[in-house]
C-alpha cells in the first residue's frame, strides 16, 4: 500500500499576522475645528442666517426715510388666496422649518447618545416641565409686552402684525403650530445645540450664555431696537436656565405659550384694544 501523504505546503498552518495598529484618532485641534465648521454651517442653513438677514433688513429700515415707528411687519403672512393651496404652503413651511432642528439632534448623536435625553427634550418631567415653562412665559412675556409697548410709543420699535393670515377653520391650529415650530426651531438650535457645542469648544460659561442670547436678538432686529434688546433678555434667561438645568423642554414650552398667546391673541383682540395699546 502507498503510504499516506505528508501534508502539503497548502494545509501548513501558517503564523497569524500581526494585528494592524490602530490608526490615532484625530487630535484635539482638528476635533475643535471640525466643530467650529459644524456649528457654523448648522447656524448658516438656520438662525444665523436669519440673523444676518435681519441686520441687513434693520439697516434698510433705518436708512429708508421713514422711522421704524411708522413701519410694520406681518407675521404667519398667508401665501394664497385659495384656502387649501394656502393651507398647504403653510404646513409645508412648517415641516421644512423644522429640518434644522431634526439636523442638530442627529448631530449631537452621533456618539451613540440619546440628543433628546442629552438636552432635555424628552417628555419624562411633563408636568413640571409643564409648569416651569409657564412660570417662564409669564416671567419673560408681560415685561416683553411691555417693551414692546414702549418701544412702539418711542418710535424705535416697527408695528408688527402677528397674525396676516386670512381668517379659515384651520387659522388658528396653525397658529398654534407655528409656534411650537418657533419654540422648537429656536430653543433647540440656539440653547440647546449651540450651548452643547460651544462647551465642547471650552468656552465660558458666561461667554456661551452671551453667544446664544446674542443670537436670538439678532434674528429678531428686524422688528426693531425694543424687540432686540427684549429677546437678548429672553436669551440670557433661557440660556442661564439651560446651563444649569440642562433641560431645553420647559423653554420650549415658555416659548410656544408665548408665541401662542401673541399669534392667536392677536387674531382675536378687537382692533381698537389694539390701536389704544399702540400695537397697531
């Protein structure tokens, strides 16, 4: 018989190679700059790009001849006289509106952790937050009514009309739903990602609650110098709750409230309240 056949060279085990080394993982300057773009590209396709309309905007205003006084603005225009093409502008804005705010929880992800849970967007606390956010509403919206009242009566402040939507069964839910879109756009870009970020970029504490105050002013100039200066107030509130809370959903709330009232108020109030309050 043939004896059996030793092993060729194809079934000799050969040695494992030797474990690839990691790579080293990016430094923290590159870390650091690759945060700065994101936040300023996040910032341009939102509210630093309004911002830097709204600056144009108040320069326009100022150097057009008339005072701002004498000028006004409508918010929640309508888009259409045909209520349902009109209807569905509105929702259409609304959605796309909020793809910011769907952009920077992604972002804020990205190392496995939940964003909503990160800033505080979660419904775990919803009755505190509930009445937190109201506490807040009154706290920042009777002073703000206020300066805007007196804005208006000092000629520094433009007449805005909250409400140019023609009157329809669906006006005033979608009201209702541009400001919680405003409540969610603004408080979860400029407290919640910009505050997450700019921490992350080492900056101080009183810095980073400037930065988003500033921001939320800036996108509101184009109304005028009191509702500037009464949203920078808003922002230093709302950012100082935040850094130390870091819970962004009673801000939401506070916002949406606000803006409830304003939007919805303001379609229901007679126009002679209006004009003996110079709000009009």
């Amino acid at each position: 018989m043939t004896p059996p056949a030793g092993p060729t060279a194809d079934a000799v085990d050969e040695p494992p190679a030797p474990a690839a080394a990691r790579a080293p993982g990016p430094s923290p300057r590159a870390v650091r700059r690759r945060l700065t773009a994101e936040v300023w590209i996040v910032l341009g396709l939102s509210l630093g790009s309004s911002g830097l309309y709204a600056v144009v905007r108040i320069i326009d205003r100022m150097t057009a001849g008339p005072s701002l006084g004498s000028q006004s603005t409508a918010l929640n225009p309508s888009v259409s006289p045909r209520p349902w093409l009109d209807l569905t502008y509105q929702l259409l804005g609304l959605a796309l509106a909020l793809v910011p705010v769907a952009l920077v929880l992604y972002l804020l992800s990205a190392g496995g952790r939940s964003a909503v849970r990160r800033i505080g967007l979660d419904l775990g606390r919803p009755w505190r937050d509930l009445a937190v956010g109201a506490g807040l509403a009154a706290l920042i919206g009777v002073p703000g009514l206020g300066l805007y009242v007196a804005g208006r009566a000092l000629g520094v402040t433009v007449e805005v009309q909250a409400s140019a939507l023609n009157t329809a069964w669906w006006t005033i839910p979608v009201l209702v739903l541009a400001a919680l879109k405003n409540g969610l756009l603004e408080e979860v870009v400029a407290v919640g990602y910009l505050m997450e970020r700019l921490r992350e970029l080492r900056w101080s504490a009183p810095a980073v609650v400037a930065a988003s105050a500033l921001l939320r002013g800036s996108y509101h100039l184009y109304q005028g110098w009191g509702p500037f200066v009464g949203n920078v107030v808003m922002g230093l509130v709302f950012a100082e709750y935040y850094r130390r809370r870091r819970r962004v959903m009673p801000l939401v709330v506070a916002h949406t409230l606000m803006d409830v009232f304003v939007f919805v108020g303001y379609a229901l109030v007679p126009h002679a309240w209006l004009q003996a309050l110079h709000l009009t």
